[in-house]
C-alpha cells in the first residue's frame, strides 16, 4: 500500500508540476498581452476581478499552481528524509506497540529512487541492533519491521530461545572463533501475555545494543519450520549471503521473520526506525459503542526515540 502510495505521489508531483511550469512559460505570457493590450485601449488601471475577467487562468492551471509547493514538499519529506508508518502488529513488542505511529528515517540506507528503490546516493549501512524497515521479500508491496541481528557474513544460530552470532571476519582485524551468545537479564514476568500464557520480559545485550525482548517459554522453537539455508546442517544455523540482513522480531515467540523465510536483501531496505511520534490505545470493552479502530487514549508516555543502533556511533 505505501509503494503504490509512492507511485500515485510521485505522478501527481510530476503532472502538477508540468502543468505550473506550461503555464509559466506558455499561458501566462499570453494572459500578460491581453491585459497590456486592454489597458492600453482603456488607460485605465484595471483591478483583479477584471483582469480575471479579460485574461482567466485555467482552474486546472491554477489548481496546479497552488497545490504544486504542497504535494512537492511532502514528496521530497516523504521519499528521502522521513516516512511516517503506523504498527499494525505486536511482532516487536515491547518495543513497539500495536498503534504506535513511528517515523522512519529514508536516508539512513541510502537516497533511494521512491518508485524502484534502487540506490540513487550511498550512505551508511544496517547495524547490529537497528529497528528497519524493508520490503518483505516474499512480497515486496507489504512493508515489514523488525531488529537487524546479524550483518552480511555473520553466522548466526537461533537455538533454546538464544541467539548465537560469530561475526564476519573482516580484512585486517582479529577474527572471533567460536560463537557468542547474545546475553539477556529478566526484567519482569507476565507484564504482557500471548493468549493465555504470561511472558518473559528481557533486556537483551546485541553486541553492545541493549533493547528488551519477550520470550514465551511454553511455546517451541519451531524449528522444523525454520528457513533451511543448503550451505548449512541445521536448520537454526544460517550464514547471512552478502548484501543481505538477517532480522528478528522482539516478540520473539509471536514473530515472522528471517527464521522462517530467510535474509533480507539490500535492495528491499527502505529506512532505519528512530521516533515514536505518537501512540494511541485501542482497548475497548466489549459494551462499548464505538467501532474498534477508534482510540480510547494516548499513551504520551511512549513517545521518543525507538531503542536501538541510532543511540551509538558509528
């Protein structure tokens, strides 16, 4: 929905555009002859409801001309510094909330052709701990939101509800060899459930990026429906290709993400999530009268920066 709202924003910048601009360079010089001309056989000072009436603007053209600024200004915000999204799942609880509107940084991955995707300018790339968004690979019109957990290179294991991660060695530095888990501390029980089973909540430490997570501890691993990646044995282990990101959902036990259908690819990234601009509950008893999708309160204490990478240097 948000790509073909892209499109339909990118042709009504396009087709406005034209029309103010032949109207500037073509009609409007011809509207500035018939006023001269009248006002030389008049000799009089003509106002602006006869002038409109000599020498009328188009209202295509005029519409066009006052709507242009407005629909290019939210184009250029929108497609390559910020894009508002709503959450729409609990996948990333507790991080994220189902009505929580975010805002999601477009630069961050680099400028980015708002119709393709394709990189126009490099900027920085994914890390470890970042909250991203990004075409989900198995159908690109849906916009997905989930953790980076693992770089391009990386091996990484999801076993007994840890994550295991041997980063890539790079070129030149002192290569990690066995694999280190990422550790996580209890920070509460039962503060949120999944149906009727109370949750496990932890602050997690992803190689310096600490955010909470939930764990289900009653629910498997689900590992015979785990993405199975031919370059390794087991089906929790996966080695992330390069150009690609492998990504969790804080909700760890209520999450579809890189276990079950692979890597994220470099060109399906649309930007880094930084700020919770506003939150809205939806809790309604069931003798409530209004429909569902009406908020029943602001949660003004959620709004802020989205725990993740965009808290550390790079």
């Amino acid at each position: 929905m948000a790509n073909y709202f892209s499109i339909m924003l990118f042709v009504l910048t396009i087709s406005t555009g034209l029309i103010w601009l032949l109207d500037v360079l073509l009609w409007k010089p011809k509207r500035k002859q018939k006023l001269e001309a009248a006002g030389a056989a008049t000799q009089l000072d003509l106002d602006d409801e006869v002038k409109h009436r000599i020498a009328p603007q188009h209202p295509v053209a005029e519409f066009a001309e006052s709507i242009f600024p407005v629909i290019a200004f939210v184009f250029v915000l929108r497609s390559f510094l910020y894009e508002p999204f709503q959450i729409p799942s609990g996948s990333m609880m507790p991080t994220l909330l189902v009505g929580d509107f975010i805002l999601v940084e477009k630069y961050s991955y680099g400028i980015r052709n708002p119709v393709a995707n394709s990189i126009l300018l490099e900027t920085d790339k994914p890390l470890r701990g970042d909250v991203a968004v990004f075409k989900y690979p198995e159908n690109p019109a849906l916009d997905y939101i989930k953790r980076v957990v693992a770089l391009p290179g990386d091996r990484v294991i999801y076993r007994n509800k840890k994550v295991y991660i041997l980063p890539n060695c790079q070129a030149g530095a002192e290569c990690q060899t066995q694999y280190q888990e990422m550790q996580k501390e209890l920070v509460s029980r039962g503060e949120f459930s999944m149906g009727p089973y109370p949750l496990d909540r932890f602050v997690e430490d992803l190689s310096g990026v600490k955010h909470d997570v939930l764990l289900n501890f009653r629910a498997p691993d689900m590992s015979s429906m785990f993405h199975k990646q031919a370059s390794t044995s087991q089906n929790d282990e996966w080695i992330v290709p390069e150009s690609h990101y492998f990504v969790l959902g804080d909700n760890r036990d209520n999450s579809t993400d890189s276990r079950f259908w692979g890597f994220v690819p470099e060109n399906h990234l649309v930007g880094k999530a930084v700020f919770i601009w506003m939150s809205f509950e939806f809790e309604r008893g069931e003798d409530d009268f209004l429909p569902s999708w009406v908020p029943s309160g602001v949660r003004f204490d959620r709004l802020g920066k989205i725990p993740g990478a965009s808290e550390i240097k790079k």
